[in-house]
C-alpha cells in the first residue's frame, strides 16, 4: 500500500469549507483560475504518489551521511528533487517577476501536505527553499535578488535557514555567530550553527545559507541581530561560479526520525556574507517569513497524518484477526469496534487539522489586501503550526496502535511515519512556544481576530439548527465556552496565559474542528460519510475542549506552586 | 544524569496510598516484615540505579543480534542479568520451596518498576523468568516441577512465552503450531512462532520455551490449545544438559525499541516437549499468568515514566534559555510556565500509574485469601495494564518536549524512553484488548469490583472534606460520574461496550488518580509538595474524565455508522 495524495479533499475542504474562491476572486491571485488549481493539485499528487512516496522508506534506512565533508544523500532523493524543481514547485509561490509560479499560499499548502505525506524528509528541503526565496523577495537588494532568486526558484542553487546555536534555541537572542564588516560591503561570518536542515547535500550546485549574525555594534539580545547571505560558493559577477566559501558541515545528526533529511552543525570560519535587510534588523526579516514556514511546518503534520491514515485504514482492512462482530466473512480487524473507532479519530483529526492548515492559508492569501483577513491569518498561524503537528504525531501513534505488534516492526513503516512526525512538534518554535505566541502577541488586538472567528461560527452553527439541529446546537455551545474562556485569558497577566496557553490553543483547535465538520456535513445536506465523520466527531472529541478550557481561570498559579524539589521523588 | 531508583515513593505508596501493612499482616506473608522490605527496595534500587540503568543507551546502539544461529546479547546485558540472578530477583515470588524468595506481589511489582526504569530490554529478561516460574509452579507435574525450577529461579536457565504466530496474534486460538504424542509422554512441537521476547541469548546454559501448540484432536479455536515445555537444550534425567533440541532461532525483528532485548523468529522442528497442565487446557495455564504478566507490563510503563521525569526535570533545571519570568538569575527553562506544567503533569501521572499498580498488587496479594479482594486485583489488571503504558508512553513523549530539538537527538536519550515505552501499549494485549477485557469479562460481576472501588473513593472523600474541602468535592463528583458511567456501560449490550472500552477505561484511571492524590495530600495534612501536586491533578488532569464519559452512552453506534469507504478520502 503506497500513499495516494488526498486531491479531491482538497477539492472538498476549497469548495466547502474554507471560501478558496475569494482567493481566487482576490485581486492579488486575477491570473489564477479554479482549473488551473486543480490540474496543478493533480500534478503535484502524480510527483507525491508516483515518484515521492517511493523513497520514503529507503530515506529512513539510508541516512543521509557526510562522507569527506561532504553529505551525500540518501538514495533516490537527488533525482526526485530535480523532478520537483522540473515542476516548478519550489518556486511555486515566488513571483513570476522572479520565475516563480505565483500561486496562492493556499494551494503552496496543499502541495506540501502532499509532499510531506509522501516524504517529510524530501519535502524539508523544497520547504527550506521557499523560505529562503520569501525573505529575499521581501529583504534582500536588487543585487542580491539578481544573482540568487533566479537559480532559487529554478531549483539549481538551495537555500536554508542558520538561527540555532548551541546555547541559543527558542532564545535566538542569544546567539554568539559574529559577523564584521569587510568594507567593500561585504561581510566576514564566524561562528557555529546547529540544527540546519538539509545543510548541505551532493546535487545542488550551491546551497545558499541564511545566517543570523551579530554585527560588533549590535545591542545584546534580538535587537543586535543582522541577517546574511553566505552562499557554498561564492558567485561571481556575472552569476557563474566562483571560489568556495569558508564555512563546512562539522557532524550531521543522529535523530529519532527524517534520517533522509540531513541535519548539519554548520561552521562558518570568516566565510563571506552579504547582508539581508538593513544591519541590525535582522529579526524582522526573519519574522517575514515565519509566519508561511510554521504554516509549512504546520501542514507537515497534516500531511503525516494523511499517510497514517490511509496505512492503517488499509492494514485493518487486510488483517484478519477473530470473527467480525457484524458477522462480515473474512472481515479485517476494521470491524472490531475500537479499531475502527481509532480510523474514524485518524480521519476526523487529519480532516480538522487539514481544514485548519487551508483555513490559515485563505486568510494570508485574503490578508495581502484585507487587513481583518491578515489579523486572522495571524491568528490561526501558531494554530496551525501547534494542533496540526501534534495531530501528526498523535494520528501517526494511532497508526502504530491499529497495527498492533506489527506496528512496533520497522519495516511496517507505520513506526517511522511517528517518528518523522515527532520533530514537527519542536522545530520552527515548539509548540509551547506557539500557544505563548497565540495567548501573547496574537491577542494584542484585545481579542479582536479570535472573536471575529467565534462570531462565524456562531452565525454558522445558528443556521445550521434547521438542518442538523443537535450537531449545531453542540458547536455553538463549544464555541461559546470557548468565547468565555478567552475573556478570561484577556484578562490574566502575560505570565499566567503562559501557563495556560497550551491547554487554550487546543481548545480553540477543537471548537475550530466542530465548525469545519459542521460545515462538512451541511455541505452534504446532513446525511452523508461527511456527516456521519461530524457526528462522530462532535460527539466524541468536540468534548476535549471543556476539560481543556477549565484550566483556563487558573493562570499559572497551581504550577509555580510546585518547586523543582516538589517534583522529585 | 543517570537513573535514581525512586524508593522513597514506594514506601510513601505503602504507608499512606495502598495499604500495604495489610499485606505483610496477611497469612500469606507471615514470614516477611516492613524492614525486610525497605531493604529489599534499597538493595534492588541499588541494582538498578548503579549496575543496570548505565546499560540502557547500549543496548540501544549496540541490539542483540543474530550470529551464526546464536544471540549474541547487548555489551553488558550478560554480566548484569547474572547479578540480578545472584540478587535473587529472579526468583523473588516464587515459593521459598522452589528456592524462591516468596515475596509479594506488590514488592516484587515496585522492584519490576525499578528495573524497567533501568533498562526496559534487560527487564525483560527476568520479567519472562517469573512469568515461567508461575505458570509452572501452578501447572507443571512434580517431575517437571523439579527438573526446571531450581534451574528457572536460581537464573541458571531462563524461560520464555510462545503464543503469537504470524496469523495468529490478538487471536491466540488461531493459532497453527502443531503437538504430536510421541507414545513416551513426550510430544513433538512443529511449527513458527513469532515476537518472542527473548527467545535466546549467549549467556543461559538453557533457554526454556512454553510453548502453546494444538494436539491432533484438540478443538478448533483457543479450547483446543495445549501448553508444553520445550528447553532448547534437554536435560538428562539427573538434571544435566542432554542433546540440543530441533528448534532454532530464524530472525531477529527490527524494532521502533527495546533494541538489547532479543525478539525472536523461532522455528520448531519436530522438538521434544512436554505437556504443562492437562491436555488441551493450555489456555487456562496461560490465563494463570496472564494476570501477573498484565501487572508486570504496566509497571514497565511506570518506570520509563520515572525514568523519563527524572531526566526532563534534570535537563530543565540546567538547560537555561531567556530570563527568568520568576526572576532566577541562571535559572533552567523550569521556570518557565509551560515547561513546569509539563513537568508536573509527568510527575502527576506517573504517581497515578505507579499508586494503580501497586493497588492492584495490593489487591491480587490480599485476593490469596479473600475473595473481594482478588476481584478487585482481577478489576484493577486492564487498567493498570493500559492506563501504566500509554501514560509510561505519553510521559516519555512530554520528556522529548521539555528537551526541544536536544529530545529529538538520539544521543540525548529523551528519544529512547519513548521509543523503548511503545511497545508496552502494545505486548500483552494491546490496550484495547485490555479495555474490552474491562467491560466485557470484568464486569460480568454486575460491577460489583467496580462499584466497591467507587464506594470506597466516596467514602474517603467525604471524610476528606473536613481538611481539602474543594479537592474533595472535586474528587467526590468524579467518582460520582464514574458511578452514572459505569451504570451506563452495564446496560450497553458487548459489543456496544467495546465501542467506549477505551475511553471508560482512562475515565476510570483518571478517577482513581484524583482519589489516590487526594490520599498524598490528605497524608501530609492537605499541605506540602504532595498537595501541591494534587492540586495540580485535581484541578488540571482530572477533568478529563468527564470528556471521556460523555462518550459511553453512544455505544459503538456512530463508529460503525462509519463504513471504511467514508473513512477514505
């Protein structure tokens, strides 16, 4: 059983559930039309299934692996990338001013659900790649755009992301990489970096590296911090080739799961860098392109999911353990109440968090013109990125559960889907650092963004009353303890929201689930395999959020209470 | 940081949470005394901490593996199971008859939490001993009796389980391994058995397979199933060794975890071996141990838990990122908000994990002479099976969090204890069995078990209004919506009690945690760390009860409403 992408939920989830076509009606998106969205979902799914998926496997089992310094990767890997920048899908979302195909971020995200589903570790590096060719599109001088974005976009050259040292992770403010004027508007870059996804490889001709450095005049903490271009090998004027920079791979990690991703300790030894953005402003360039790399990351766990699912759906199918309770011949273990009560949770959670991902998408597309539109967008990013990730490693656990002691056998395959989705949870800001984010900085506008979705699905759930009147009646009264348990947010101090900031950003995914499957289930008249997943899901997980939101009043209180002492025996 | 064997909270179980005393006053343990006792856990915990758990990420890198036909064991795992065997720990429930210790039930259950904390692959090892020295011990005739035993529990030979085929695994009775009477009281085993944990090793003088297996004319199904001892070398009539049997080891597995514990594709051949119990009763012999096999997977759960806190809480005191919100110059992520929720909800869970199954060992030591009792031990086992493993698997994965991308390294360690604790969800019966055996075969007493549990919970509660009033009140309606749900369940017809199984069961653990931290904290007078973290559970994690409860009137309905066709996208 290999992966078959999931296009025609796509399909659904645009048409029912998200409003894809004021995307396209938007002026930002006039060149784009509803056939050319699905011929290019079909596309990608042809590369996802066909020419992906294949290699998944052969990744976990063939690290990729540093050989003379250089990373040599794992087998397969280097002839499906070049297919995938054939495809034009690393520059899918770039501008076609810079050879990109333009494409709403909305449909970006439903090719990368795709392509993690298939490979997460393959898909990390176009994903590297698009972040890269956003913050240059935004930051970077028409020089440095004219040398890097073309061969960007073609897929030539790659491109990561340098923030992590070893005594700065979640506190990028730490750093201690130095960088130092060269004077003919160069810069000299010295320091070392971990955790760099995809930090190099055998294929690409250069692997262009962002670097967060500080520069001698800047301040301590985020303020000081200044973003660079250091490319492998340095280009010369007229964009051809030239001599090798001073930076190299130290060690590649030896991690739970994408063993087919390298993951490098980068040392940069004078190596020469140009400068991104402004000097010191390095941090908000960043920030430019985190909002769409935690949305990237985000569907990672949708994508995982989707992988899990249809594995688990189809060995439960095939394994045949006992007699059938529905008295099926030769029935699989499907028919046994709690393993299909299992698939359904799989499905109705890679639906939720799927929904959450597009959701999230429409509303950056919408917000390029319609201010309400980005504050939602911003709103559902951490969302998107914490509930969908964690949905990934859970959904993917489920998968091992469902197959039983095969599950707990590597070559199944179900085991790896967990662990390659178990980093999603940590990188790109863990996902506490995300509902701080969601109960901090997204709530600054008072709560205006997350009120104005409660308001929709209380004006949805109304309407749907005549139709599926208890499904509806649970959902409004979901999103109404949920618009209870904000106020009280609103009103702890920052620190108390902390501590209860995970428990909320759950919830809110949870309330935000019972609306998408509520609307799945009007689109289909109420009666329906749609409808049947919403009950399903309204009645059995919908209740997660009350349990969730009566911690909400408790601020951080209880847990400061308990000393580090207290917690050990 | 290494592994501290948590004896301290044994003896705070013992005195205060499960009443312990009443076990050492029981006829059955005459001969052993709390000071026994105590020293017992210090010598085991000694064991564990300084001989066994600096063997765990060894065994991890280095897994046992198969060479020219024999196991070859993980670098130090010989050396170490031959002290745990001079310990006595091997034998240590069996009768002093046999050369055992004769110790309960309970303490031989906080020294298996030790150990698996340790090392769960090495535990293993003595964990299939016991089981063996039980099943034999009940069922084996004299002359096998003596043959084995002393060998058995003295560790000079080990023993190991055979039940699951490739086609036969949650349904033990398809099993298709074939037993012929040879006309000398002996028989011939022929046929594949798989997932058999340690199956061999380079250490053992002998290995001794119980082996389940269908005689000629035995019934299809599990009443046709007949137990047999099959050693892989036969010993000669004074007790030496004799001549190698036809059985081999075909391939080891590759598994998600527990890397240094063998887990074997054997292949009998025509083998010698003899029948243990009567003809075709092999399942019953099997049931005898299953209980105590349930019991002892779950604590596996409880020492990675431990394992696991232990670790996160060290990493978080060291590891510093940002300021202080407390204002601790220096101080480790654990003064973070979210960080020290984590934290406490792994030491909350892994007090609830540990308090359930040393009640259950409790009760089944109690249950040799009084009958409520051992209903209560036979009530207890699915959960402290279930809840003890997926709470031993979640509290490792909350452990890979509190690391961020450190617990995504496997060097770090964090990455193991969740892969090692996986399969623990699995073995044994997966958790839904478990579950099912809960409301199917464990409710057959009208919930008469149950509802004592229930009574006993409320009965405390109300006493303990006098002193924690809220908690109590709290920890009183819990029960009492356990009390509505258990009604409930009982008037759901099976197969509609499977589709709840899950959920009742986790509902029933999360209640009997807030009794059991209501108890800590009622002990220390309502006021110290052990309230502080009751607080914590009470207000926090036992909520949870109620989402899960509101799903056990649905029955299995709405899961079977979903065809597998709606379950595809």
């Amino acid at each position: 059983m290999t992966y078959r992408a999931p296009v025609s939920d796509y399909q659904f989830i645009f048409d029912h559930i998200v409003d894809f076509s004021a995307v396209l009606n938007s002026e930002s998106f006039s060149d784009v039309d509803q056939d050319t969205v699905l011929a290019i979902l079909e596309e990608a799914g042809k590369l996802a299934s066909d020419v992906i998926a294949p290699l998944d496997r052969g990744g976990d089992l063939n690290p990729a692996q540093l050989v003379d310094g250089v990373v040599k990767t794992s087998p397969g890997f280097a002839d499906a990338l070049g297919q995938v920048a054939e495809g034009g899908w690393i520059g899918m979302l770039a501008s076609p001013d810079n050879g990109g195909m333009g494409l709403p971020l909305t449909v970006g995200t439903a090719v990368n659900d795709m392509m993690s589903g298939a490979c997460l570790a393959l898909s990390l590096y176009p994903l590297m790649c698009q972040g890269q060719i956003e913050a240059l599109e935004h930051h970077a001088s028409d020089d440095l755009k004219a040398v890097y974005l073309p061969k960007l976009v073609s897929g030539e050259w790659c491109g990561t992301m340098n923030l992590t040292e070893p005594g700065a992770g979640s506190d990028v403010g730490a750093l201690r990489t130095k960088a130092e004027r060269n004077g003919d508007g160069s810069y000299s870059i010295t320091g070392q970096k971990i955790f760099i996804t995809w930090g190099d490889n055998d294929f690409s001709e250069n692997v262009c590296h962002l670097v967060l450095a500080r520069l001698p005049d800047g301040a301590p903490g985020t303020k000081g911090i200044s973003l660079f271009m250091v490319p492998k090998v340095i280009p010369n004027e007229d964009g051809s080739l030239g001599e090798k920079n001073s930076l190299h791979v130290v060690s590649l990690e030896h991690k739970l799961g994408i063993h087919g991703s390298p993951t490098c300790v980068m040392e940069y030894d004078g190596a020469k860098g140009w400068l991104v953005g402004e000097e010191h402003q390095g941090m908000k360039c960043m920030f430019t392109m985190m909002n769409n790399a935690r949305l990237g990351v985000g569907v990672q766990g949708v994508g995982i999911a989707e992988a899990a699912t249809q594995k688990a759906l189809a060995y439960a199918q095939d394994r045949v353990q006992g007699k059938s309770p529905l008295g099926n011949e030769g029935a699989g273990i499907i028919d046994h109440a709690d393993v299909r009560r299992m698939l359904a949770t799989m499905r109705a959670d890679t639906f939720v968090a799927r929904s959450i991902a597009l959701a999230c998408g429409v509303a950056l597309d919408l917000g390029r013109t319609v201010p309400e539109q980005q504050a939602r967008g911003a709103f559902l990013i951490p969302i998107a990125k914490a509930f969908s990730t964690d949905i990934g490693h859970e959904v993917a656990q489920t998968g091992v559960q469902v197959h039983g002691g095969m599950g707990y056998i590597e070559e199944t395959g179900a085991a790896q889907y967990a662990r390659d989705a178990r980093i999603t949870s940590i990188y790109e800001g863990t996902n506490g650092i995300q509902a701080m984010d969601l109960v901090g900085r997204k709530l600054m506008d008072g709560g205006e963004a997350a009120f104005a979705l409660l308001d929709e699905i209380e004006t949805f759930a109304e309407a749907a009353r005549a139709i599926l009147p208890k499904r509806a009646i649970a959902v409004w009264n979901s999103a109404e303890t949920l618009r209870e348990g904000l106020e009280t947010v609103l009103t702890l101090p920052m620190n108390d929201r902390f501590g209860v900031a995970v428990p909320f950003l759950r919830a809110f995914a949870r309330v935000l689930g019972g609306y998408f499957h509520l609307k799945a289930a009007i689109a289909e008249g109420g009666d329906g395999p749609r409808s049947r997943l919403a009950a399903f899901y309204i009645k059995r997980m919908l209740p997660e959020h009350r349990a969730l939101l009566a911690q909400v009043r408790l601020g951080a209180q209880d847990i400061y209470a308990l000393s580090p002492e207290d917690l050990t025996v």
